[in-house]
C-alpha cells in the first residue's frame, strides 16, 4: 500500500487530496493545525497528525515511512505581519524538505502560486513558468512562496525527487474563500466591477488541482525539479463568470463600477491604517485584492500537458455547476438547524 503524507490536510485543497488517495486506496496520513477539521477526517478514515510546520521536529517526524508527500499547507493571505508567513511558508517547507531527506520519501509534489508572477499593475496573459518576475513581489505571501520554491529546488539539487505545482485560484466544493468572498461581498455593497468586467481570469477547479498532483506523483525523472502552471486552461471574463454563478446559485447579482485608481488608492489607505492599528485585523480589501478584479491575468499550462500530461477533465461550467450545487445544499442544511 502507497504510504502519503499530506500537510495542510484541513484545508480545502488538503482535504480533497487526502479523499481521492484514500478512495485510491492509499495509507493517507492528513497534517494540520485545524483539530476540529482533523477530527473529521479521521471520522472518514484518515490519520490525523496534529502538527504544526512551523515546529522542526513535528514536520521532520511526520515524513519518516512516506512514499510521497503532497505539501499543501502554507499561510495563504493577502494579509498578516512577514514574520508570519516566513516562519510557515519557507520554514515549514525547509522543515518538510528536510524531512523527506532524512527519511528517504520518494517524492514530494510542492504547491505554489502564481501570485509570483503578478505585480498589479499590469495585465499578463498567457504567462509561462519562466517569464521574469516582478522587482517586488506583489505581497507577503508570494514573496514567501518564491522563497519556499528555492527551498525546493535546493532540496532537489540535494537529491530529493520533487516537482513544483502553481495551480490558479482554486475553486470547487468546500472553497471557503475565492467564491465565498464575491458572494459575500455581492451580499452586502456589491462586487466592484473594473473595466465593465472584461478582465480577463484563470479559474481552476479543485479536482484538476489534485489530477496534476497524481501526475507529479508519477512524473518522469526529466519532468522533476521544475514548476508547472495549473489552470482550468479556460480563460473568462469576469463579468460572465459572475453572470453565470448567480444564475446558477439563484441569486441576483449586484456589481459596482469602480475607477481602478480610486480603489486602489483607497486599499492602500486602507493598508497603512491597519499596518498602524494592527488590532484592526485585516482589512476589508487590499490594493493585491483589487488588482486581481481589475488586472487581466492568464497563464500558459503548456509546459504541465507536454511534461505531466496534464488536461483538465473538470470543465469551467461544470466545476461552477458543482460549486452552486454544494452551496446550495450546505446553506440549505444551516438554515434548517438554525
């Protein structure tokens, strides 16, 4: 029986991947913080580690007896203090790599971002995995993530067979974030919308996310110690991405247009106050969060269908069909225990 660790095995990506190795038939052992969410998962079967990465002697401990491990877990936000996402995305993940080569796993499959690429304040279509980075990257998490990546690499200079996978704003059943946050937002003063909406977006449903991580798991010796773009490959406007999810979840879909300048500005006002009144939590919205609505921003997964033989069987429509019919059910039962 193939033996996996997946670290941030209560978040969303994480707990999808643990379900599919387990309905594979995999010895699955799910990483996290989160108990509540590790309780669940162990009511399905699957081990739970409670461990934190940012904890050596956890993270190195929970690779020994791994064939693979799926690393998934990372601080993922537009906001928080540097220290924060240091000491879990390039320290956790120097603590993970350090593991697999102490205790011999035979791959490691590491998720990254695109976030890398993006500097908001410019469109970028049809990016590839070598195209130049940003001076400054766009925020504290991709700063960190590039960092985690060299991590990565220098582990596989160090004869740990790894691969690298910078999937595109995940969605799908159990997303707590991407869509939630428009729906939030459309529910409350409306989704800003930059440029009438023609803004173009890469969308990838979370099944695709974790087919590209089987493949990495049996990727070729050639294929590893490289970075591989994940997208549904299915560029759309925003504005009919949004169009057809509320028509979909049966709600009416109130936007707002913005100048992008305005908003931007106001994010960043919005930044300082709270970077001085760190009490206030993060903020409503952030100049990253903004440029995303407002910048056009597509990649190219050529590279990941030519080396993993990567091709999203998911498609747009149906992955948003799926998300709206798991929404409706899951708020349905909370309404009805309410």
């Amino acid at each position: 029986m193939t033996k996996a660790l997946v670290t941030g095995a209560t978040g969303f990506l994480g707990r999808h991947v643990c379900l599919r190795l387990q309905a594979m038939g995999w010895e699955v052992a799910g990483m996290g913080r989160n108990r509540w969410a590790g309780s669940e998962l162990e009511a399905l079967g699957i081990r739970f580690i409670h461990a934190d990465l940012r904890d050596r002697e956890q993270a190195e401990l929970a690779c020994w007896g791994q064939d693979a491990v799926f690393h998934c877990g990372a601080l993922s936000s537009p906001w928080g203090p540097y220290r924060d996402f240091q000491a879990v995305n390039v320290d956790g993940t120097a603590h993970i790599t350090a593991g697999c080569l102490k205790h011999g796993v035979g791959r490691l499959v590491h998720i990254s971002t695109p976030s890398i690429y993006f500097n908001g304040h410019e469109e970028r279509l049809g990016v590839k995995e070598d195209a130049a980075l940003p001076s400054k990257p766009v925020n504290a998490y991709a700063a960190t993530k590039l960092k985690a990546e060299q991590v990565v690499r220098q582990a596989f200079r160090e004869g740990l067979a790894g691969l690298i996978l910078r999937p595109r704003a995940i969605f799908g059943p159990g997303d707590t974030a991407l869509l939630p946050r428009l729906m939030r937002a459309n529910d409350t003063s409306g989704i800003p919308l930059f440029r009438n909406g023609q803004v173009l977006l890469d969308l990838t449903y979370v099944d695709n996310v974790v087919d590209a991580m089987l493949l990495g798991w049996q990727a070729p010796e050639e294929a590893l110690g490289q970075a591989y773009n994940i997208t549904n490959g299915e560029p759309a406007l925003l504005k009919d991405v949004l169009m057809e999810l509320f028509t979909m979840l049966g709600m009416p879909l109130r936007t707002k247009k913005l100048p992008y300048p305005v908003a931007y500005g106001a994010a960043a006002l919005l930044e300082w106050s709270h970077t001085l009144l760190p009490v206030l939590g993060e903020p409503t919205f952030t100049r990253y969060s903004v440029s995303v609505l407002a910048q056009s921003q597509t990649l190219d997964i050529s590279r990941a269908h030519k080396l993993l033989g990567y091709t999203p069987q998911v498609s747009l429509h149906e992955g948003l069909r799926r998300f709206a019919e798991w929404w409706i059910e899951t708020e349905g039962s909370r309404n009805e225990h309410r």
